[in-house]
C-alpha cells in the first residue's frame, strides 16, 4: 500500500509542477523544400545551459514540451550547413513552420571523395553490420543474409550472434513478433534490409533510469533501407509433392511511413516452421512422456520450401504445421507509440527415437546401460499475444506498458519399449504406453514511468511487473517391467492429475541524482511478492470401476512463497570524451522460502537469505571502431516449486522415480565477461573475441540411488533395480568458454572469409548410488567459411567446421570419452539465361568417439530447379528434391554427470516436390525517412547522447536506430 500510495502521489505532483508549452517545427530543403527526417535538433535553456537533443522524425518534425523562457536552438544534418536561432516561449504554445537547411557544397564534395560504406562498424556497444557488402539472390529472407555476416551464425534452428543466442530481433528498433526469433528472420526479404545491428539490449528499467541492472538479451535490429519503407512486399506459395507432401502459405507486408502491418500464414508436412520455442513450452512437465533433461536438436529433419530454399526445423520427427501470425506498430500521433502481434499455430508431430545411455558412475553394478525406443505423437497448439505501448505525456514524463499472453493446449501418446542391461545380458525390460492432456496460461506485464526534472541528470522512476501462470495437466501411464534378476516383476497402470498455478508482483523504484557534469548517484528499491501451488493426485485403475482408486503415495499439494526486497545504491561515471564509461551497484537483499505441505499431512517452515548483490559494467572506447567491455553481476535463484514439492511422481517405465527436497536452498551466480570488438575500415573487416564464466554457489543438482533390494529410499519404498532422483545444493559447478570471429573479404574471389574458433570448460557436479562424480568438459571448436560476393545472380556459400569433446569424470575415469563432430556444407544459388534458378545445398556430418551404433557420417543433399516468369519475374516455377541420398539422420549425444546418452531420430527423407511462387514487390520509394532507423524523438540513439550527458528530456523508451547502453 506505502508503494501505492507513493506512485499515486507521485502522478498528482507531477500535475502541479506548472504548466508547459509546444515548440514544433518541420525541417526541409532550401532548394526543393523536401522534409529532411533524421535532423539533430539540440535546443538549450538560457542562461542555465541545459540541454534537450531530439530528432526530426519521418515527415521531417520535431516537438518539445517547454516551460516559459529564453532558449538558443541548434539544428545540423549531414551534407547542410547548421542552422542556429535564439527564442523566446512566453505564454502560448510555438510552430516555427518549415525551417529550411541549405546545402553545404564542401561536405558533399567530401562525402561523394569518401563515401564508400565499410563492412562494419562499432557504435560503443554496439556492432552495425552493412547489408550491401553481403550479395545475395532475390528471393533471400533476412536468414540467408545473417548467415553470410561474420559473428552470425544459424545452427539447427537456433541463431547465435558472437557466441550467444539471440534472443530477440527489432525491425527498425521496434519489437516484430514479439520475441520470435524465426519469424521475424524467415518472412522478412533480404532486399528490404539496410543494416543489421547486434547489441546486448538492457531491460526496461534499466533503458528508463540509465544505470545497468545486469539483465540483458542477445539482439539483432534490422534497419530497413529507406527506399523500402514504403509500400507492400511479401510473397504466396504452393506446393505439392510425393509421399504426400505439400505446402502452402504466404506474408504481406504493409509498411507505412511510422506505420506497419504483416501478415502471414501457412500450412504443410515438411517441418516448415517459423514459430521459436516459446510456442512449445509451459505444458510439457508432468506429460508422463518419461525422457531424462532436455535433449537439443540434432542433425538436419526437415526442409523448407517456402522460398525455394532448404532450412532446418526445430522438433524431432515429422511435424505437420499450421500457423497464422500477425504483426502491427504505429504512432498514434506525436506521443504513443504502439506495437502488438498475434501468432497461433497447430502442429501434429510423430517422432520416433532410439537411444543408448551407459551410466559412467555405477557403484553396486545392477546395470550399467540402458536401451530404448520411443515413439511419440504430440499435438500442439498455441496462441501468442504481445502489446507495447510507450506513451510520452509530455518532454518530463513517459509510461511505458508490455502486456505478453500465451496459451497451450498439448496433447501427446507415447510407446516405449526400454531394457536395461549389465554389459551385454538383460536385466530388466519395460513395455510401456502414456497418454497425457495438457493446457496452460502464461500472463506477464511490465509496466514503467519515469520522470526527468528539470535539473540535468535527476530523475525518477516507478516500475511494477506482474505475471500469473496456470498449467493442468491430465495424465495416464500404464506399464510392465519384467525383472530378470529378481523375482518382482512391476506392473502400473495410473493416472495423474496435476495443476501448477502462480502469480507474481515486482514493484521498483529508482532515483538518480547528479553529482558533476559528468557522473551520477542512483537510490534504487526492489521487491517481489511470489506464490506458487502445486496440487498433484494419483489414482489407480480398477477392473470394471477405472481410475478410482486414490494413491497417496504419489498425491500432494504443497506451496511456495518466496518474498524478495532489495535495496541499492549505484554510481555511474563517463569521461568528457566518452571513451570511458562505468556503471557501478550495489544491493542488499533480504529473501525467504517459505514451503507449505497442505495435503495428505501439513509442515511448514521457512528459511532467510541475507546477500549483497553487486554488479559492475565498464566500457571503454578505444577508438570510434575499438571497443571494449567488462561486466560482472551476481545474482540468486529460488528452486522451482517442483524441486521443492516433497511428492515421489514415476516416469512412464515403471522404474523410475523423482521426488522434491523442501529443504533447497536459493543458489548464487555470479557471471562475468569480457568482449573485445574492432572493424578497420581500410580492410573491410572485422574482429570480435569475447570470454564468460560462470560460477553457481549451491547449485541444484540431482542425485540418484538404484534399489538393490527392497528397501526405503529418501522415504519412499522401491524394489530391486527402481530409481529415484531428488535435486540438492552442491558447489563445484562452474562453466567457462571463450569465442573468436574474424571476418574479411577477399577481393580476388569476390567473396567473404569468416574463421571462428571457439573452447569452453565445464564442471558439473553429481551423486549417484552416493558417490559423487565431478564430470569435467573441456570443448573446443574451429570453422571456415567462404560467401560469394560476386553478383545477386550467383550467390554460394561453402564451409566447415569440427568441434572436439572431452570428458573427465572424477568418480569413474575408465569412463573418461571423447567424441568429435565435423560439420561440412557447400551451398550454391545460381540465376542464368532467361530467369533460369539452379539451387543446391550439401552437408555432411561426421560423428567419431560415440556409442558403435551411433558412431556413422551421412549426407545430405538438397536440388532444385526452376524458371522465373512475368516481366519482373515475380513469379518462379521450382522443382526440388529434398534428400536426393535419401541418407538424412539425426543424432545426438547428451553429457551429464552420471551419464552420457546418444540419441538416433527419425528424420524427413527424400521427396519430390513441384512448387509455385509469386513475390509480391510494390515500393512507393520516400525521400520523408532517415537513413538510421530513427522514427521519432526520444530515439535510441537520441537517448544514448542525453543519458551520457545526463541531460534532461531522456525518455529512455523509444526504439529506433542505434541502440543505448
């Protein structure tokens, strides 16, 4: 309530502070009187001196809200001479009209001597990318094109930029598909791109109060190019094939100056999919679909032939897709900015799975591998909504609101047939079937105002986030162990019905205060208010009654609350040069567990948390092409409410257990790297090297025991050859790696050289049978590519890369292995004659050092053929053969403490398909955009230069162009 009542005070004073004034103007040629977007307006307050800096936006305007006075104004755009006026605001608001910029004949003859575009540039943290450098074909998406740019790199799905996954991509500094990765890369045409940006975007809070919090996400910002900013462009397909494939979709772009709308749908069985991960989640525990951790994606599964080219999807198996998705931003007048989209789909996946695990740590020896197949149909379905609304109240005050919904719906069957096995003689074979039914709700919102007084560099800010998540799951497992060395054979048949629901409240506040001209002290609180429930109910099947029969042993409802307050102080300092900028913080934080077993029996009881949270970032600029950066923060983490749920659940095999420990404890990391990045200009290259570790304190960790006996086991009863796991905190778990890029064109082969290498060392801690095994990792990774710049008509691309594994493990280390994985692949794209297209993609993966079944190479091989028509050759007429050896696989290996596992899916294999695409391409061209992304004041770029001065008038919201850090 004293936070309530203190934001709502806050408003009513804001009110009363006096009242304020227009001065807008628009900026336009001398000579033809075309606006002139991306201006730099800077107007200052006499006789104090302060500053406010905006730019012109779209359609060449500019705003600011001012209280009566003298001001000098200041306006300057590249290749015109400056232009400066004094002015006077007295009790009325201001429109200066069309003020007109002349041409400056010396800065053009100068930029027309120099203006040659360089590969890359640095932007203090950020890295700008130039899209022309790169060539690729008409019909390339935005993924095509990353792919050719050093740094970026696609691997199975996934995007990585500079050695982390990128886990955002912006349109112009505003949010596309929410945070949907693929979406965004696969429907928008390459053509359309200017520049690509790749930053560490700072949360919200920390864009709106200018200090670091330490939170920050891996993002990409695609600059379209000016001359695309207006129209409608896209494409529709269709396509039919053998063995009953088929597909067929389409997307419309609509972009308007300050306006855009997409919109997109398709449908097809050739695991085409443009949704990420977050559309897959959220409903999959307690499934009954058995399984151990979480197991990446491996191998090539499907094609992609929407664009007539070839991608690799994201789930095992063969998946059949339908999806819709649409996407909208605009600027309802000078103060709001708003963006929003929708994305649902269905998808029907079959997936079919061996695997072979071998137990590295086994003391007692009942059995040291095991043996399984599976094969598993899921259904999935999901609707996404995103909004984000930055509202600017006046040139002091700004709100700014995301509101993220998504729900799930999933439904999956699973046959498992497992044997476990000492060397090569049986012990135990299991036959089992699962069925489960899951629906689920994930709400969060993030909600922010921030004030700036009139004083330079003092400002406040208020923030609440609130999230509310409920999953249900309704699951069925019936299976048979037959037991070879014991005379207990297991037979269950059970259903299990599980609701997991929470809601959280984070309230913040942050206060800055300026020291001198150039540093400045922050007072910031933050709390959370956090409860979690779980209610799990087992019943066994009766003949001639059903699921009737209560289970206790395996029913429980626990709670968890895990309140937070945290209190801090920040420094931040920046040299007058700007070469040097460092951000400093320091918390306390007070934190509580407290677990509540409500059903069968109730307990109760609860543990404090005293830490000192500090986090550090300094920044120093080399140069304007030489960066570099390093950053610490530590941080806690509660246990999930599953880990601490003291409830024995069982797998669909009959012989394996897990169960909660309510006696976790938070575990601490800490996390630092340090990034190094460069572009020389002369040479058109580029050179990033970067190294992060982390260390956990009280790690949560599993630890497993098998029964050789009928016995009691962390309160459970298991027979002879069972299982259980429960999680514990343990230290000793670290993780350090280390990645290298250098790019460089080579101008007598007209084409891109990128080199990457990379190492990593990781120490994960494990008990098994109660002894505990340190496994230690050591990686290490190299790869060369080569990318055509030759014409838009030939586009290629070959390269490889191996990466080496090695594996320590304290405990056994006759059970040390070392396995090595070389990926190469060549990839040519090549327009001839009259519209003629010849496309083709090799990759070959060779897998060494693995189980004898899974230790093979294989290839796979993807044609095409086709022939443009219409005169724009909007339209193409392909067809392509996917898996031309029909050889495709998928393999992969999975390394835990106690265990390593590799795994063998079924993939898509060969089929013909024949396939149509029209592209649809209508640019009206404007003269009224910038060229750097900058839509409206309050800009990212913008942002960067007042918050470094600490001026007042920094909204810290708006997207756009360069981003802040």
């Amino acid at each position: 309530m004293k936070i309530l009542f203190t934001f709502l005070l806050t408003i009513v004073t804001f009110q009363v502070f006096g009242q304020s004034f227009l001065l807008e103007g628009t900026i336009v040629d001398a000579k033809d009187n075309s606006v002139l977007p991306g201006a730099s307006v800077l107007l200052t307050r006499l006789p104090d001196s302060v500053q406010s800096v905006v730019i012109s936006n779209t359609a060449g305007k500019f705003a600011f809200q001012l209280n009566p006075g003298r001001y000098h104004l200041k306006i300057s755009f590249l290749s015109y001479q400056t232009l400066e006026r004094d002015l006077s605001i007295s009790n009325a608001p201001v429109n200066l009209g069309n003020i007109a910029l002349s041409a400056d004949a010396r800065q053009l003859k100068e930029v027309q001597v120099i203006g040659k575009t360089p590969t890359a540039v640095q932007k203090n943290d950020t890295t700008e990318l130039n899209a022309k450098a790169f060539k690729t074909n008409p019909d390339a998406n935005a993924d095509d094109l990353v792919q050719k740019m050093p740094g970026i790199s696609v691997q199975d799905g996934q995007v990585k930029a500079q050695g982390e996954n990128v886990q955002r991509v912006l349109v112009d500094g505003k949010t596309y598909f929410g945070d949907d990765v693929n979406a965004t890369l696969k429907n928008l045409p390459a053509e359309v791109i200017d520049k690509i940006q790749i930053f560490d975007e700072q949360s919200e809070q920390s864009k709106a109060s200018g200090f670091d919090d330490g939170t920050r996400v891996k993002t990409l910002n695609i600059v379209t190019r000016t001359d695309r900013r207006n129209g409608q462009f896209g494409r529709v397909y269709a396509g039919a094939g053998t063995d009953g494939r088929y597909q067929a979709g389409g997307s419309i772009n609509m972009f308007k100056p300050g306006q855009r709308l997409t919109i997109l749908g398709q449908s097809n069985s050739i695991n085409q999919q443009n949704f990420s991960g977050e559309d897959l989640i959220g409903v999959s525990n307690g499934s009954g679909q058995g399984g151990r951790g979480n197991r990446g994606s491996g191998g090539d599964r499907g094609g992609n032939g929407g664009d007539a080219g070839f991608a690799v999807p994201q789930t095992n198996g063969i998946t059949q897709t339908y999806s819709a998705g649409l996407n909208y931003s605009d600027e309802w007048g000078k103060k709001i900015q708003v963006s929003g989209s929708y994305f649902g789909n269905y998808t029907d996946n079959d997936a079919f799975e061996k695997s072979f695990l071998q137990y590295v740590v086994n003391p007692g020896r009942l059995y040291n591998n095991e043996s399984s197949i599976t094969n598993a149909v899921t259904q999935n379905s999901n609707h996404r909504f995103n909004f984000r609304l930055e509202y600017e109240l006046d040139s002091a005050n700004t709100i700014f609101i995301r509101p993220r919904l998504s729900l799930q719906n999933r439904a999956a069957n699973t046959d498992l047939t497992r044997t476990l096995g000492l060397d090569s003689t049986a012990v135990t074979r299991t036959v089992g079937q699962s069925r489960s039914d899951a629906v689920g709700i994930n709400f969060n919102n993030e909600f922010n105002f921030r004030h700036q007084f009139a004083k330079r560099g003092r400002s406040l800010t208020i923030g609440l986030n609130t999230s509310f998540n409920n999953r249900s799951t309704d699951a069925y497992n019936q299976t048979a162990t037959e037991q070879f060395n014991s005379t207990e054979d297991i037979a269950i048949n059970q259903r299990n019905d599980q609701t997991v629901k929470g809601w959280s409240l984070n309230p913040s506040v942050t206060y800055s205060e300026p020291l001198t001209k150039f540093s400045q002290l922050q007072l910031n609180y933050s709390g959370i208010i956090q409860r979690n429930e779980s209610d799990r109910r087992a019943y066994n099947f009766i003949p001639d009654e059903g699921y009737t029969s209560f289970d206790p042993r395996f029913s429980n409802t626990f709670v968890n609350e895990n309140p937070q307050q945290r209190l801090g102080l920040g420094y931040r300092l920046r040299t007058p040069d700007n070469k040097i900028n460092v951000n400093l913080n320091g918390s306390y934080q007070y934190s509580e567990l407290n677990n509540k077993r409500e059903y069968l029996t109730k307990n109760q009881f609860s543990r404090g948390f005293h830490n000192v949270v500090p986090s550090a970032n300094f920044r120093y600029n080399i140069n304007k092409q030489k960066n570099l950066r390093l950053f610490y923060s530590g941080a806690t983490n509660p246990p999930a409410v599953e880990q601490l749920q003291d409830v024995t659940t069982i797998s669909n095999d009959s012989l394996r257990f897990t169960v909660g420990n309510p006696n976790l404890n938070q575990y601490y990391r800490h996390f630092a790297n340090i990034r190094y990045s460069a572009a020389n200009l002369e040479k058109a290259s580029t050179f990033f090297v970067g190294f992060n570790g982390a260390i956990n304190q009280n790690a949560i960790v599993n630890e497993t025991i098998i029964a050789d006996t009928t016995t009691v086991i962390f309160g459970d009863t298991l027979v002879k050859n069972q299982q259980i796991t429960r999680p514990r905190n343990l230290n000793g778990q670290y993780n350090v790696n280390g990645f290298l890029n250098y790019g460089l064109p080579i101008k007598a082969i007209k084409s891109n050289v990128n080199v990457d290498a990379n190492a990593g060392f990781n120490k994960n801690p494990g008990y098994f049978n109660g002894l505990l095994n340190f496994s230690r990792t050591q990686t290490y990774g190299l790869g060369l590519s080569i990318s055509s710049n030759i014409s838009e008509k030939l586009d290629f691309t070959v390269g490889s890369n191996g990466n080496l594994s090695l594996t320590q493990n304290s405990a056994a280390p006759d059970q040390n292995t070392n396995y090595v994985i070389v990926n190469n692949r060549a990839r040519l794209n090549w327009i001839f004659g009259k519209g003629l297209v010849l496309q083709t993609d090799f990759t070959q993966r060779i897998y060494s050092g693995l189980s004898s079944s899974f230790n093979q190479s294989y290839s796979l091989w993807n044609l095409s053929v086709g022939k443009k028509f219409f005169p724009k050759q909007n339209g193409d007429l392909r067809l392509l053969v996917y898996d031309l050896l029909n050889q495709n696989n998928s393999i992969q290996r999975n390394i835990y403490p106690t265990y390593i596992e590799d795994t063998e899916t079924k993939t898509l294999r060969r089929y013909f398909m024949l396939t149509f695409t029209y592209t649809i391409r209508n640019y009206k061209g404007s003269n009224n955009n910038n060229s750097d992304g900058n839509f409206r004041p309050g800009n990212r770029e913008n942002n960067q230069r007042r918050n470094d001065g600490f001026g007042p008038g920094n909204r810290g919201f708006s997207p756009g162009g360069e981003p802040r850090n």
